[in-house]
C-alpha cells in the first residue's frame, strides 16, 4: 500500500470486497431467472428516475439537454437490457464441444460461469451510461459488481448510488465515490475483472496496480478516431454525419470523429456543409438548448488552449456560430484548417467540438497517415466504392467501424464494443460482454468404457496400433 492513500479507504474496500465475494461464494451461480429480473428491475428503476438523471447530468456538466441523455444514455442502457434478458439464457447453456475419436464415448463441453466481483472504474463524460453498460454485461455474466464513478460528475454518482442501492444488496451492487485516490485503491483491489474507461494515461496506471493481483482488466480507453471521407463520397451526407457524431455532447464522446480525411478536391465543399449543418442543428449557436457544455472550466481552458496554440502554429480557424453568453462552459464548434503534427490538437484526443480537416491526394496516403499514429478507438468511413471500403476496413487496425455514419456501431447491440493497442484491450457489449466476464471453463466427461487405458502401461500391441492411428 503507498502511503498517499488513506488507509481508511483500503480498508473500507476491502472490507466491501470481502462481503460481496463471500455472498458470491454463498450463491455461485444465479439462474438465467434471476439475471433477468436483475435487468428487468434495474430497467424499471431507471426509468422511473429518468428526469432526476436528466437533471443531475446537466447540472454536472454545467448544461446538458433532457434530449441529448434521453437518446445518448438512457435509451441505449435500456435497448441494452432488452437484449441481455433476450439473449442470456441463450448464452448461458453449456456449449457442447467435439471430442475426437479415441475419446469417445466421452463428453466435451464449455461452461460459462461468473468469474465472481467485477470492480467498475467509470468516466466523467457519459457519467450514467459508461458505469452502467459494464454494469450489464456483469449481472448478465451473473457477477457481482462495485463501481467507482467519476468525481466529477458528483450528483449523477449519487443518484446512480441511491438507485442502485435502493434495487440491489450492498453485497450484489455497490457504488463507491471519489477520486484519483480512491480510484488508485480501487484498482489495487483483488477483484475477479476490473472494467476501466477512461483516459489511455490513467487505464496504464490501473493496469499496472491490476498485475500485482493477476487481476484481468478491460481498458476502455480513448484516442484519436479518425473520419476519412472517400473521394466518391456524398459530402453533404457525409457533413452532416461528422457534425453530428462531433458535436454530440459537445464532442466529449470518446468515439467522436476526433479528425477528418478528406481528398484535397472535396475540402472546401465540406467545410461549407460542415458549417451549414452545425448551424441547422444548433441554431442558437453555443447557448442553443440542444447544445452541450464543457463539462468544467479546466476542459473550457483546455479546448481553449488546443485553438489557441493551433492557431500560433499557422492553422486556420472557422467558427460555426456564436460561443455561449449565458454563463458555463459553453464552446462553439470550429473546424481547424492547415493542421500540421506539432499542434496539441493533431498529439492529443480533442475531446470537445473543434474539428481539424487533414488533406489527402490518394486513399492509400490516408490509410498510412492513420497506421502511422497510435490505433483509434473508433474509425468512420464514408463512400460507395466497395474497393475503397474493403481497403480501409482490411488496411488499417481500431477499435470499432462504422461506415456512412458517425457513432453507430456503439449502440448495435449485437456487435462487441471496445478498443485496441491504445485504445484498449478486451471488449463488452452482446455476447463478447457475457463472455469476458465470465470464465469459459472446459469440462471432459471421461465415459466408463475407453480407449484411454490402451495408452497406460503396461503397453502391448494394441497401444501400437492406436499410436500408428493416431500419429497418421
Ligand atoms: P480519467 O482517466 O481521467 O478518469 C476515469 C476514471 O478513473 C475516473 O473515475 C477517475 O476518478 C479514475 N481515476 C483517476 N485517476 C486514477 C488512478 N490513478 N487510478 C485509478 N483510477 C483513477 O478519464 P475521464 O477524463 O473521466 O474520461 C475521459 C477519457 O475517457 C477520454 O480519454 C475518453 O476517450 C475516454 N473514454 C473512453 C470510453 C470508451 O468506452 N472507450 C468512453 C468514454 C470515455
């Protein structure tokens, strides 16, 4: 234990730990039953609070729209649910496996069991959502779970924390809140599976403290995604689309196109398009009621910081809209033209509404200016060229794709979500969520009667001729 951290906080953690993990050694594998009614009430219970969530996220983040949690978070978390009490009895039958000849007449087969205490790390910008979908895929897994929001989004975590403590035991779901600290104890704790999301800085320190224990982590980080805008695309369509993947949430999503590709033809056209939609989709500008703020003053500065220094190194900056009067953090979209590799915005992930338009003469030097950066969370594709989609989807490696829109293979519930290299490791979402965190066990069946015993001593011809078989 480091001494920075309170001695109290590793001791009330552990103790938390220890209580869940003895009421799952108590009741190791609840039935597809009660998972469901696990979902099914926390569906209800979310549901009914809907409107304190709304407002507890939009007093968080200085402002946020009922609209924009509603469609971002709320309706997500809930098709999710759908789709887990539809599918988990499904998932959770052992699967029968091949054994071959000279096993037989034994019995192979896989099964897939809760791994035990699943610990949460949950980020700041979709503060409800992000703590609960690993959430999902933990009861659907038939685990038991501790989450640790973020501290910066104070009275979502409490709301979340009141909920969750009125629906379930302590020792089946607990929330946990604080910061760095907390956080640091948290990943120190010997949990069955961390889920991490959050930044690629700080998912490296929780994956360093999880190896002390062996303990399996899934990162879910952030990064860079590019957009690349094929040169047969449909520009205003495909405008529209960035600007809205971009400016949801103020672009604080961590799949938001973060840069866009575009063939040096097609930029102004783009630019205009580009503009043109931020304006129909907000026309209020900054203080429109549909539009985001910056969740604090520090990420206000920082995006500040980002233009600011873009622009001292040549880039040209185009403003779409008015910034906020009314107070808080509110920022105008902006796309940033003539980027060059030394700007904070082409180094770090923007996380907030400016987007940098990069040039490109031929698609093959979009697909290396992507491979020859840190692989991306998501990746955007827009174009009809099957040869040009096959060579984006097969040449460059991220996270996720989605092609002719922006943000949408997040909420398919089927697909696995999550990143890698960078931008992660491991994933959740459908079936890939139930499996990682449960624990395939394999299982062999030996059957009364068996050739097996032709390969024990003492061995005679007949274990010759087994081996001939076998070594054929
Ligand atoms: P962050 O890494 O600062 O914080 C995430 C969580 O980690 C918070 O709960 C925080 O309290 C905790 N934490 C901080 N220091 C810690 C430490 N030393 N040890 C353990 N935990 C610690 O991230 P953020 O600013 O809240 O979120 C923004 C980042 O998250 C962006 O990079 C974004 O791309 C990424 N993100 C990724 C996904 C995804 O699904 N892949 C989703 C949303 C956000």
């Amino acid at each position: 234990m480091t001494a920075h951290v309170p001695v109290k906080d590793d001791f009330l953690l552990s103790a938390l730990l220890s209580r869940q993990r003895a009421a799952f050694l108590r009741d190791a594998h609840p039935s597809a039953a009660q998972r469901r009614s696990d979902l099914l009430k926390l569906k209800r219970a979310l549901l009914a609070r809907r409107p304190r969530f709304e407002a507890a996220i939009s007093k968080d983040f200085g402002y946020r729209s009922a609209y924009e949690t509603r469609i971002m978070e709320i309706i997500p978390i809930i098709q999710a649910i759908n789709y887990l009490r539809r599918n988990v009895r499904k998932w959770m039958r052992p699967e029968r496996r091949r054994v071959s000849l000279h096993f037989l007449p034994g019995r192979a087969s896989v099964i897939y069991q809760p791994v035990g205490v699943v610990g949460i790390v949950a980020p700041w910008n979709y503060p409800l959502s992000l703590a609960v979908m690993p959430l999902l895929s933990a009861i659907a897994a038939g685990n038991r779970v501790i989450i640790k929001p973020s501290e910066l989004t104070p009275a979502t975590s409490d709301l979340l924390k009141a909920m969750l403590r009125d629906i379930f035991s302590e020792d089946q779901v607990a929330v946990v809140t604080g910061g760095p600290e907390l956080g640091a104890a948290f990943s120190r704790l010997p949990f069955d599976h961390l889920v991490f999301t959050g930044s690629t800085n700080v998912g490296r320190m929780v994956l360093k403290e999880a190896a002390e224990n062996l303990v399996p982590v899934t990162l879910e980080l952030g990064g860079k995604s590019p957009t690349v805008i094929g040169p047969d695309a449909d520009i205003p369509t495909a405008a529209a689309s960035v600007a809205y993947g971009k400016l949801a949430n103020a672009g604080q999503t961590c799949i938001a196109p973060d840069y866009v590709l575009i063939h040096e033809k097609d930029a102004a056209a783009f630019v205009a398009s580009y503009g043109e939609t931020a304006t129909t989709f907000y026309p209020g500008g900054a203080d429109d009621q549909n539009y985001t703020s910056i969740a604090s003053a520090r990420h206000y500065a920082r995006q500040r910081t980002l233009l600011e220094d873009a622009e001292k190194k040549g880039a040209r900056i185009i403003g779409c809209g008015k910034d906020g009067a009314s107070g808080g953090h509110k920022l105008a979209p902006a796309i940033v033209l003539n980027v060059t590799d030394d700007m904070m915005l082409m180094r770090e992930e923007i996380f907030g509404p400016i987007l940098p338009i990069v040039t490109y003469r031929s698609l093959d030097d979009a697909i290396s200016y992507i491979n020859r950066r840190p692989r991306p969370l998501a990746l955007y594709y827009f174009g009809s060229s099957g040869e040009d989609r096959q060579k984006i989807l097969t040449r460059t490696i991220s996270g996720n794709v989605t092609v002719n829109d922006t943000l949408m293979h997040y909420v398919q519930n089927a697909l696995p979500f999550g990143g890698i290299g960078m931008s992660g490791m491991g994933a959740y979402h459908g079936i890939e969520g139930f499996k990682s965190l449960s624990h395939a066990k394999g299982v062999f069946e030996q059957s009364r009667w068996n050739l097996g015993g032709l390969l024990r001593p003492p061995f005679n011809r007949a274990t010759d001729w087994v081996i001939r078989y076998l070594l054929r």
